[in-house]
C-alpha cells in the first residue's frame, strides 16, 4: 500500500507538471510564471527520482505523459481506471524484481568465476568467497558471541556504503544479528585475524532496497578486523 501511495503521489506531481507545460495554466494572484515554472521543474525531479527508486525508469515516458493529459481532460477512454491501476503496477513490479534479480545474479557469478582464481580466494558450500588475511588465535566466535570489529563495506564497484574505520571507532553487535554472510565469515578466524568477506546478496539482503547506497540485490565486500570476542553466558552463569 506504501508503495502505491508513493507511485499516487507521484503520478499526481507529475499531472500538475504535465498540465503547466501542456494545458493553459490558470493565473492565481500573487504566483508569478516563473514560480510556476519552478515548482514544474521541482515536480519533474521528485517524480523521476520517485520512478528510479521504484525501478520503474523505463516505462514509456510518452505513454505516461498521454495518459496524465487524457486523465486531466476527463477522457473516459483511458484503459485502466483508478482502481485497476495499482493491480497492473503490483505486476509490473514483480516482473521487475524477477528480471533485475536475474540479471544481478548472472554478474555475480559472472564475478565469483574470476574472483575464485585469485590466489588465496576459498569459497564455502553456501557461496561466499573469502580470503584470510591473518588467522588470529583460538579464540573463534558463534553465533551466539558478541564480537567487537573494524570493518569496510563495499560494492562489487568499490563504492564503500558503511566505515567503521571511517567513523574511528569500533563496531560490537552478537553475530547472530547480522546477515548470513557476516554470521558465516567471521566464524573463520579469531581474535586479532583479518578477512576479506565477497557476500552473494542471498547471504546479505537480497531484494530488499536499503536504500540509495545500497539496492537491492547489492554483492557485498567487507575487509574486516576481528578485534574481540566476547563468549556468550547463559544467565544462570552470570548469576553465579
């Protein structure tokens, strides 16, 4: 329903655009041309950023600018009515997510074929490829430990969405919190080791959008400094 609230939205500030650039625009007191023109442009930006986050840049522009036009003037032709409408959006939609995985999971593989070559390069029977810098001590995390880390994440491109090292300071959360991939990797060295993590968007978070540094079906890459671990304790120890 968000979703098609969004898209609404959008398809009304994009009516309002459409209408000043193809109808006559009605003079309101105290609105100048120019603040019109404007708001038109600032309309056109919210829209076209609406439809990219929405994976939906591709549509038939004309068509849509026809339709907005055809609506405005009451044309009673117009294939789909208001209710009909976000029913063929939802489809289109999932079309688009089927697709897009699609092509994503062929540049991954396409990807961990060339990457599995490096020297040094293992992958696990899940699918995630790591290299181990410095294997630390004994001392290895579960699932259930807290563990205290300095980490990179990146794209496949090398854009980096989160720093650790950055901010200058370090990171603790139970390992059993994050996505599988990290959950995975970490389990492979110890205290004081280092790793470099390749994560397949199936161990990470697959078709989820989390937001604009990080879309959906995003490969991660993390170079990661395991600094502690902090063994799990069940409350009856802690008592004692």
């Amino acid at each position: 329903m968000k979703l098609f609230k969004t898209i609404a939205a959008g398809a009304l500030s994009a009516m309002f655009l459409v209408a000043c650039t193809t109808t006559t625009v009605k003079t309101v007191p105290g609105i100048t041309p120019g603040a019109v023109d404007s708001a038109s442009v600032a309309v056109g930006v919210a829209f076209a950023n609406m439809l990219k986050g929405s994976q939906m840049e591709n549509l038939n522009l004309e068509k849509v600018k026809n339709t907005i036009v055809a609506v405005l003037k009451g044309d009673t032709t117009v294939i789909f009515n208001e209710q009909e409408a976000p029913m063929y959006i939802q489809g289109y939609m999932m079309k688009m997510n089927e697709a897009m995985r699609t092509v994503k999971k062929d540049e991954e593989a396409k990807f961990f074929e060339e990457n599995s070559k490096v020297e040094g390069v293992q992958q696990t029977d899940n699918g995630l490829q790591y290299l181990i810098e410095a294997p630390g001590n004994e001392i290895r995390p579960t699932v259930q430990d807290t563990v205290e880390v300095n980490y990179k994440g990146a794209l496949l491109n090398g854009k980096v969405f989160d720093s650790s090292f950055d901010r200058g300071e370090t990171a603790k959360f139970c390992l059993g919190n994050v996505i599988p991939g990290w959950q995975e990797g970490m389990q492979l060295i110890g205290e004081g080791g280092k790793i470099k993590l390749w994560i397949p968007f199936d161990l990470a978070y697959g078709g989820q959008d989390m937001g604009p540094q990080l879309p959906a079906y995003s490969t991660l890459v993390f170079d990661v400094d395991l600094i502690k671990v902090m063994k799990f304790q069940p409350k009856e120890e802690k008592k004692k």
